[in-house]
C-alpha cells in the first residue's frame, strides 16, 4: 500500500514510519514541521537505509491539500497533524481549532475529492476527561476539559460523520494513552521545543543535565504514593498499533475505535524511580501544587484493540525509560538543526 503519514515527522509519526516501512509499504510524510525538525528525515534514513520520500504541506490550506492529493496516489492515510499542549490550547483555543479542526476538515476534503477512503487518526484519552472509573473501556462517557480535548472529540465525530455518509470510507480512532519511550537505535525520540509539558521528556533533560529538577505535580492524590499514576506506553508499541489498524481496515471494512495503553497504571514517582534505575542518574524532584485540570489516575483498559487488531503493548517501564533515556543521552540536544 502507499500510506500518507500526516504529520509523520512528528515523535509518533516518526516511529510509526519505522513500522511500516519495515512492513514493506510505500510511506510518505507530509508535514509543516511546525512542531518537527527536519533533522528527523536523515535519522529516518539511517534506520531504513532508504531515503525518505518527504512533501511539505500545511494542511491549513486546504487547495494545497485538495492539489497535493490529486497530484498523488494514496491507498490509506494516518492523520498524526496536530498541535498538542493542553496549556497552550487555553490559552490560544483559536490557533487549536484551526489547526487540528479545520487541519483535518481540508484532509478529508482532499480524501474524498481524490477517492482515499482509508484512514488512522491519533485521538486521545483526552477525551474521557475525568474517567468515572478505571481502567477506562472505549465505551465510557466522553468528555472535555480544555480546548485540546474538544479538537481530538470534534475530529473523531467528523470523521465518524463522514463514515456515516459513505459506507466505503472507512476509519479507525486509535485513542493513546501516554506515549513514552524511543526506537532502540537512539536515533529518533521525543523532542520538544521549549520547556517540556510532558513528564518523560521533563524527566529526561534533568537527567541529562539541561533541566535542575522535577516538579512533581501533587503529592496528596487519592493514589497509593499519592503522586498522579498514567498508562505509560512505549512509542514502538504504539506505531506498530497503527500497522496493524491499517491491516483491519483494508481486510475488515469495518470502523474500528480502540484504547492503546498497556493497562497498567504507573504513578510518577514509579517512573521517576525506574528512570533512575534505567539511567543510573538522580532524578532530583519537588512536590509542589497539582497541575490544574490534572486528574487523579487514568489507564486503559486495551482489551478491545487486542481482540479486534490481536494487538497487545510488549514493552514495559523499564524499557521505556532504557530507550528515551538513550534517545535523550546521545542527542543532549534533540535533533541537530537541518
Ligand atoms: P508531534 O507534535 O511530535 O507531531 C505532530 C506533527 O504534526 C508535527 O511534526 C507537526 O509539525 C505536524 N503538524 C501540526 N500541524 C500541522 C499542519 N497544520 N500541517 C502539517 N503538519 C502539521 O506530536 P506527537 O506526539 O507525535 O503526536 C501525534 C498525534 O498524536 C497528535 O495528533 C497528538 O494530538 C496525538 N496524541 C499525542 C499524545 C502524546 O502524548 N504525544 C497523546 C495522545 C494523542
Ligand atoms: N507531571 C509532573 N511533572 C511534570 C509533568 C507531568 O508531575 O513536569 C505529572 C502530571 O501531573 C501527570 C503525569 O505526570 O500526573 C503525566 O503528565 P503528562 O503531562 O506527561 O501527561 P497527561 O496524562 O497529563 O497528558
């Protein structure tokens, strides 16, 4: 198949391309390098030994979109574009529901204009909000607690409307969980710009040296440590999920929305300890105030994509933390500059 990874130079993209070029497909990435380098393409290279076939667009610009699918073949898309900070979603909703809303309103225009009626969207446990109760299950009342949220449900309803309408298009929602972790050959990982909202890239510049300590967001959860406890998991788990939804799409025909976590919830004082295991660094850290709009504990209960993709997560913590503990140790910096 040709497969248009949307944002494929991006953290999960990125991995997600390793997959499916292992897998033998035909992968393009398209991107903005909005929240990318560049710098990821030649990495992408070394690990396959391939160049890889690259195309700028920003799919705010929809007749850019609509030219660019009718200039090329796809069999199937995976739609990863998106601006992702919840803080900074509050603070320019707007620029969120351009980008992700409208992003992938003009990407589904493209689609139908050119017949591609197979796609994988990266949606999110964002959109349980405050889960009733844990381990969540795909069926649990959907809801949202900042602008962010509100894009990844608004773009799974348009997507789900646009299945509604043709019963050839077919899609599936793969909601991740927390994505940790890198390819083992160090070569491609999580590089954030600016200061990190998401623990395991906070947890790994401390280790290497670019961050002082670790501000713990709240010591007094209804938790066992008390520290808020996630469904960690690792990045190659997760790219190989998107592999294999393809594969349901193209052999079931079917709409498919499954939870991609491990099931197991980790607090942040496990994965402090184990990425100090991992690492042989101190981790040094703080507890101070809770993150507002943080919740007490959330994990998946992935049992539905192993029985609809027979997908089950492989990697644990310590792998997670040995990987993006490698990733960040050989690229202090992240990616070099293109
Ligand atoms: P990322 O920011 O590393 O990758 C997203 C990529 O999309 C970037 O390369 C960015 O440049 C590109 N992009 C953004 N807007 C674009 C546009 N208008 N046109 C073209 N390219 C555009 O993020 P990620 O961590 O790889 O996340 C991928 C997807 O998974 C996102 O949709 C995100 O919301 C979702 N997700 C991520 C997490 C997480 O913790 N990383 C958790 C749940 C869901
Ligand atoms: N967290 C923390 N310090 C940080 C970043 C995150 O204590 O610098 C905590 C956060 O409160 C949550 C967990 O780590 O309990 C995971 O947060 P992250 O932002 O990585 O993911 P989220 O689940 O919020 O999307």
């Amino acid at each position: 198949m040709r497969i248009l990874l949307c944002g494929g130079a991006g953290y999960i993209g990125a991995h997600a391309y390793v997959v499916l070029a292992e897998r033998g497909q035909d992968v393009v990435i398209a991107d903005n390098f909005s929240n990318s380098s560049p710098g990821v393409l030649a990495r992408l290279q070394r690990i396959t030994g391939e160049p890889v076939p690259f195309h700028p667009l920003d799919l705010r610009d929809r007749g850019a979109v609509v030219d660019f699918f009718a200039r090329q073949p796809f069999d199937a898309v995976v739609h990863f574009a998106a601006l992702k900070s919840v803080g900074e979603s509050c603070e320019r909703p707007l620029d969120y529901f351009h980008n992700n809303i409208t992003g992938t309103l003009n990407l589904l225009y493209g689609m139908q204009a050119a017949g591609v009626k197979r796609l994988v969207f990266s949606s999110s446990a964002t959109v349980y909000g405050d889960p009733a109760s844990v381990p969540v299950r795909e069926d649990a009342s959907l809801q949202v607690t900042n602008p962010y949220g509100r894009t990844k449900l608004v773009m799974e309803e348009l997507i789900g409307d646009l299945c509604g309408s043709d019963a050839g298009f077919h899609a599936a929602n793969l909601r991740y969980f927390n994505p940790v972790g890198a390819h083992a050959s160090g070569l491609i990982g999580e590089d954030p710009a600016g200061i990190p909202n998401n623990l395991m890239p906070y947890i790994c510049q401390v280790a290497v040296g670019r961050r002082e300590r670790l501000s713990i967001y709240g010591g007094d959860y209804p938790t066992p440590d008390g520290t808020g406890v996630r469904d960690y998991i690792h990045v190659m788990d997760l790219a190989r999920a998107h592999a294999d939804a393809l594969d349901y799409l193209v052999h079931e025909r079917h709409n498919l929305t499954v939870n991609l976590g491990t099931g197991q919830g980790v607090s942040v004082l496990q994965l402090v300890n184990a990425f100090a295991d991992a690492s042989a660094r101190d981790i040094p850290y703080q507890i101070v105030e809770r993150r507002p709009g943080d919740v007490a504990a959330v994990y998946a209960d992935p049992s539905l994509a192993n029985r609809l993709l027979g997908w089950q997560a492989e990697l644990g913590v310590e792998a997670m933390c040995r990987d993006a503990w490698r990733w960040q140790a050989q690229n202090p910096q992240g990616y070099p500059a293109a």
